[in-house]
C-alpha cells in the first residue's frame, strides 16, 4: 500500500521505527532522464514520537495502520 496523509508507517529496514505521516512531498532529484527531463521522487515527512521529522522515500515505508 502507498502511504498516505496520517498513516501510521514504519521504515521497511528498521520496523521498530513507527511514525505518522504528515506529508506527501515532491522532491527534485540529481537523475536527468532521456530527453533532459529531471526526474523527481515523492517523500513522505514522517514524524516520530521522539520528535525528529524526517523525509524518507514513499517505497521504504510499511503502512501499519490507516485510520
């Protein structure tokens, strides 16, 4: 599933690490594809419960729960 808005997630390489997702942002990347279009990746700002926010790519998040 892809995460979305207050989705509880965790990180696929560490499943101790939950958070909320608060965000779905889009995020210039340095990858230029054929055509000299840039390439962009979409984030999720995931904040913790310890109180660090972080961006992590939407393809390195489980969704544990989905109100």
């Amino acid at each position: 599933m892809t995460p979305r808005i207050n989705d509880k997630v965790c990180l696929w390489n560490n499943m101790t690490q939950v958070g909320t997702v608060t965000q779905v942002v889009q995020t210039d990347t340095t990858s230029w594809y054929v055509g000299g279009t840039p390439g962009k990746t979409l984030k999720a700002e995931v904040h913790f419960p310890d109180g660090r926010v972080e961006l992590v790519l939407l393809n390195e998040l489980k969704v544990l729960e989905r109100p």
